[in-house]
C-alpha cells in the first residue's frame, strides 16, 4: 500500500500531513546544520533552539505563565505515574512530607493506572471510581470526596478506553490539581493557573511517542525530595532545562514542528476545539440517530471528542465494519479488549474530510445491514 489511509489509531496516531513533509526534508539534512535532525548533539546550539522554541510555542499555545517551568522527559504516562507521588507527596521510606494523601478522580483505565502506581509511592485515597457505571460517565461536583489537606488532586482529562471527557477541570479548591492530559493536550485552550501541574505523553496530539511534556507550578519543586534518584527528580530536570541527560532529540523536534501547525496554520487552541468539536459531532449525530444500531459507551454529557467509543449489536457485525472499513483506508478502529466495539480517534492532525468519509461509511454500513 502506497497511499495515505486514514488512521484512526488511539496512539501513536495520525501526525499532520505538512509537519510530516517537512520532516521528510530534515531527516537528511536540517536547514544550516549539515546533518540529519536524528544526528545533531542535545548539546549543540541548534538543538538548543529547537528546545526552546518547542518552549516558547507551547507558552504561547496555552498562556503559560513564568512561574510554570516545562519539561521534556522520556518514559510516557506510566512513569509519571510514580513520578507524580514521589515528588509532589513525599515518597514510602524516603523523605517525610508535611502534606496528606493524595486524592484520585478515577475515570476510566488510565486513571485507574495511575492510582495503582501512586499507592506503591504515597498515602492516597480515592475520591471518586466510576467503576460501578463501566466508567461511563464523570462525577458530578457533590459526588467528590476531596481532603482539604491532600497532597495533590489527580484526574485524567480524557480517557482514551472508554471515551468520556472533562468539559472543564474539576474545582479542588486550594489543593493542587494534577492532569494527566495525555489523549487530549493541545487539543482546546486549558487555563492553566488552575493547575498544579499538567503532563501529556505526546503521541496523540503533541508528536511521535518518545517524549512527554511536563507543566509545572514552579513552586512544586521544592517538594522534591534531594533523596530521589536523578532521574526521579523534577527539580533535577529543571535545573538542568531537561537536558541532564540525553533527551528525545527527535520527538522534541516533532513537538516544536507540531506547535508551529497549531499557532500558523490552525489559529491556535480555540480554533482548534472547534474544529475538533465539529468533527466528533459529525459521528455523534449518526450514533444518535442510528435507532440502536449504534450505541455510545459514554454518557452524552460526557462524551470524548478525541475518542468516539461506541458498540454495534454483535461481535460479528463489528468485525465486519472494521473489515469493510479498512478496504476504504479507514484503519485501526477496533475498540479497547476491555470494552469492545468500535473506537474512532480523533486526535487534531485527523482530517475533516477522514472524519466525514467514516461518518458516510457508518451510514451506509447500517443501511446494509440493519435489519
């Protein structure tokens, strides 16, 4: 196969057509350097301003104020998942901390990931698990059970698996809330001063897998403890501008590329919400009309706009749409072991017109076999 599909994969996923030309060229020669963007130092100046440039698109993309620092780390989602507990709650056995638990919202299978690893490293307490509905939908203010003294606040903005998503962050008050916005970063404007800290693991919307970017209220650094292992220690990356040891030169690059599409090309976070809003309300609307043929995993208020989960009405009928749907380039639809059906990502670089050739493939599918 020589053209182009349309891959509708929950990650590593679709990367924007330009940012991928353009790195066709650099990967043999970058523009004044003389070699390959896989082959230039972390040290070197022109890494450096790739660096820093991929800083300055994302302070610009999200309103990032100076007394946020940002990292660029390796290990994805699930190291932050200890990560997270060991710096800002003190870790078991290690450094004593004067903060209490830390407090879970667990959504879906990330978040349910991300308190597993947070009990090995803390005090934690869950203030809410969907677990009871299948995680298909998100808790209602009153329905938090948040400790005034926590440590920190964790919540996965979007979860991926089930497809529900925050509209808006939840009110923790003066605690510190923590994100893992991973499946969702860069996808709509965040206001940041809300949060303690957000991290994303690139390869949904921000780049190839590789890198994961890390906001952090500056402040917080200071409840890391000097006894964590280097690499362990947020403090020590940003000492060191994320370059203690060698980053993921590569994914930086793609970042900083990617950041650039939004701020150029697309307008920026806002013009990109609607965009993205526009695209999953095209696959919403033939759910909703679809009589039952096709039924939604989330709740309608909670409902993805990254990730449309939704089931058809047997096994054999959705092996027969991923089927038929690849032989018109639609790929990767399967949906998650744990919840079955169908999962349509969505992520920004998707575009319009992929979005509209599964819609009019959804349509006709259910004509044909609807009984």
């Amino acid at each position: 196969m020589n053209a182009r599909v349309y891959n509708f994969s929950p990650g590593p996923a679709v990367l924007p057509e330009v940012v991928l030309a353009e790195l066709q060229r650099d990967l043999m020669c970058l523009p004044g350097v003389g070699a390959s963007i896989l082959e230039i130092s972390h040290r070197s100046r022109a890494f450096e301003n790739i660096l820093h440039q991929a800083e300055t698109n994302l302070r610009q993309l999200l309103g990032i104020p100076e007394d946020y620092t940002i990292l660029f780390l390796q290990g994805g989602s699930r190291l932050q998942f200890s990560m997270v507990p060991m710096n800002l709650a003190g870790c078991k056995g290690r450094a004593a901390t004067n903060h209490g638990a830390a407090n879970y919202i667990i959504s879906g299978s990330w978040g349910k990931y991300a308190y597993k690893e947070a009990v090995k490293e803390c005090e934690t307490a869950i203030a809410w698990d969907g677990a009871k509905t299948k995680y298909d939908r998100l808790p209602a203010a009153a329905e938090f059970a948040l400790h005034p003294a926590a440590a920190y606040v964790h919540y996965t903005s979007n979860e991926t698996i089930e497809g529900v998503q925050f509209p808006t962050e939840p009110v923790v008050g003066e605690v510190p809330l923590v994100c893992d916005a991973s499946s969702d970063f860069l996808s709509r404007p965040v206001d940041i001063p809300k949060y303690g800290m957000i991290y994303a693991c690139a390869q949904k919307n921000a780049g190839p897998s590789g890198v994961t970017v890390v906001i952090l209220r500056k402040e917080l650094l200071e409840r890391s403890a000097d006894s964590l292992p280097g690499y362990m220690n947020y403090k020590t990356h940003a000492e060191n501008d994320s370059l203690w040891n060698t980053p993921p030169t590569f994914a930086i690059y793609v970042v900083s590329l990617i950041t650039k599409w939004l701020i150029t090309d697309i307008g920026g976070l806002a013009k990109m919400k609607a965009q993205n809003e526009s695209k999953a309300k095209q696959l919403y609307d033939v759910i909703d009309v679809s009589q039952g043929f096709y039924t939604g995993h989330a709740q309608a208020a909670c409902r993805s706009m990254m990730n449309v989960v939704f089931r058809l009405p047997s096994d054999e009928l959705t092996s027969k749409f991923t089927s038929e749907a690849a032989k018109q380039a639609l790929t990767e639809l399967k949906g998650h072991r744990s919840v079955g059906g169908i999962r349509a990502s969505i992520y920004n670089a998707m575009p319009v017109e992929g979005v509209e050739q599964l819609r009019d493939f959804m349509l006709e599918f259910q004509k044909s076999n609807a009984k």
